[in-house]
C-alpha cells in the first residue's frame, strides 16, 4: 500500500499530476488546493497518498497535508459522495472552511463544488456534524513541501536578491495557523463548561460567522455562550 510519493513533477493535469519516482510514473489524483502548491514540471515533491484498490483499478489519491487527507476519507464514508466529489469538495474549500460549513450547517457553501446539490449537501452535513466536532481541530499542518529544482549549482550558491525573492517556496516550513486552532479552543472551553460536544461545535461555527474579521478566542467563546443560552 502506498502512503507517500516523493519523486519529480512530470505532468500536472486538471484533476491529477504525474510523480516520476527513480523513472516510474505515478498517475496521482488531487484537489486543486494541492496542485496548485505543487511546483512546475521538473520540480521535487512530495505528497501523502491514500491509496483505493478496486477489481477494475488501483487509483492514488494525493494530498498536500493530513488535515486534507483526514477530510478526504471522513467525506467518502457519505452515500452518494465518491472521491471525485470529495475531491472537488476539497478543491473549492480548505479543511478550514469545510470545518465552519458543518459547524454552521451551510449548505450552500457545500454546493459551490461540482457534483454537489442541495440534497447531497445536506446529507454531508446531517452525517458528518457530529464526526467533524470529535476531529483534531488544530491548525493545518503544512503540506509535505514541494522543492524546487535547482539548475545552476553555481546561480544557486551566490543568488541575487532578486532571484532569492523568486526562489522563495510557495509553501512555508512552519504549519499555518489558521481559524481551526481558535475553533478547537472555543469548542474545548465550552465542553469544559459542561456542554456536549456536538452542540458546542455548532454554536462555535455559528459565533464564527458572526465574529467576522474579530475571531479571537474570547470573543467565539463569548458568542459560542450567547448561542448556547439563546
């Protein structure tokens, strides 16, 4: 079973991109979010990879990070919702945003992807409410970072400060912190204060729209409360 690919971009398509590894072309699926971290063609790059053995095929599905992965399998355990789906899911929204759309039951941010209706989104969001509030919420972990091809040993010893700013990865080393974090934190807050956690996860996705630009801890936590007790 093959968990991770580390190799040369050969191709990068639509939907997928092909990871020459020692000469073997790997045909690898992925969401757009991770193609587009991936470098151009000639570049190193390494992906997580979960892999789909069927009796007509052997299909490879890559990701950028874990948090896209750990989203990816939850996704596929949905009737109707298949990888192509999930994919596509997972092409127009981060973990990040998936995240709030359960927590706020938003249905309409679910059918922004292609395949998506109405029906199929509020089935996603009726099944995985409650498995989304028990996920490890914290920041998303930087992806396996792509590196870029050198061609000139000798350029890349002494570079010019404008030629450092264009070498600069697209990805950073350090994870991104983002809203999960804070989310996680507010839900564990109100959890501690004797709420369930599947109620407290909701009334934190719904503070979250409310906060807007002002999402600190103290202020979902605050609003996550005024939810809670309406």
């Amino acid at each position: 079973m093959i968990a991770k690919l580390r190799g040369i971009v050969d191709f990068i398509g639509e939907d997928s991109v092909i990871i020459d590894v020692n000469g073997v072309g790997y045909l690898v699926f992925a969401s757009r979010r991770t193609l587009t971290m991936l470098p151009q063609a000639g570049g190193e790059a390494g992906l997580i990879i979960e892999t789909h053995v069927r009796e007509d095929h052997i299909h490879l599905y890559g990701f950028a990070d874990n948090a896209e992965k750990q989203w990816f399998s939850l996704l596929t355990t949905v009737q109707g919702v298949g990888a192509k789906v999930a994919l596509a899911l997972l092409s127009v929204l981060s973990p990040t945003d998936l995240l709030r759309a359960l927590a706020s039951q938003d249905t309409t941010a679910l059918c922004r992807a292609p395949g998506v209706g109405a029906k199929v989104a509020t089935r996603i969001v009726g099944e995985l409410k409650d498995k989304a509030a028990k996920l490890n919420l914290g920041p998303v972990a930087a992806p396996v970072a792509p590196v870029a091809k050198v061609d000139d040993a000798e350029t890349a010893a002494k570079p010019t400060r404008k030629r450092a700013e264009k070498a600069k990865p697209a990805v950073p080393d350090a994870p991104v912190v983002d809203d999960g974090a804070i989310m996680a934190d507010a839900v564990s807050a109100l959890v501690n204060l004797g709420y369930g956690r599947s109620e407290a996860f909701g009334a934190v996705g719904k503070a979250v729209q409310q906060a807007g630009e002002n999402r600190n801890l103290d202020t979902l936590i605050r609003l996550g409360l005024k939810e809670l007790s309406a």
